[in-house]
C-alpha cells in the first residue's frame, strides 16, 4: 500500500521547476583551466542524484547531493569537453524514482576551439 505522505512528497517533486545550471567561471574559458558545471533546484529538501548529459556525444555523469545542488568538476579542460551541457534532478521515494524535467543547455566555449577546426 502507497504511503499517502510519500504520494505527496512525489506531488511535490513533479511540480518543481526545471533545474538551473551554470558554468564557472562564467565568459571564456581557456584551454587546460578547471571548470565547473552547476545544478541548482529550489525546493528547500534538496538531495538526489543530479543527471548532466551533452547534447551531443554519449556523455553523461551523475552526481550525488545532499542539498539542492551538484557540481560536475572538469579539470583542465580540452577541445573535447566544449559543448552544450543539461542537467536534471532524480530522487527516490520508496523505491519509485521520480525525475524533473531537463534544464535548458548551457555552452561550454574553449578560447581556440575554432582556430583548431580550421587548423585540422
């Protein structure tokens, strides 16, 4: 028998808002400097597992939190780590996973990338 408590918790997580992310440092970015990919929800109980996936290619990384938010670290970053990144937040209620919807993408531009296109 469903827990009515954990059906209301479940509620409340379908109508939370898409997550936000962010990149760090914000603005252009060069070749073998660290980067971090931010996910942020805005519920208060926070906690679950932060999905980031790239629009292009099989990447995808989960990052487990405590709180309402997850950082995904690339260290020194290179030509292949440049793209479109999303993010979205799955926690468990009794041993149902519930999912938000996928941010919007945010763009990870590396200092060059262009030249090295055109340089190939």
């Amino acid at each position: 028998e469903t827990n009515p408590f954990l059906l209301s918790l479940a509620l409340i997580l379908l109508s939370f808002p898409q997550p936000t992310i962010s990149i760090e440092p914000s603005g252009v970015i060069n070749l073998n400097q660290d980067v971090k990919i931010i996910c942020s929800v805005t519920n208060e109980q926070g906690g679950g597992s932060f999905i980031f996936r790239k629009s292009s290619g099989s990447f995808s990384q989960t990052v487990n939190s405590s709180s309402n938010s997850a950082t995904l670290n690339i260290p020194k970053v290179t030509f292949t780590d440049a793209g479109d990144y999303q993010c979205q937040l799955k926690v468990r209620i009794s041993n149902e996973d519930f999912s938000t919807s996928f941010s919007s993408y945010v763009s990870l531009y590396i200092n060059g990338e262009f030249l090295s296109l055109f340089c190939k």
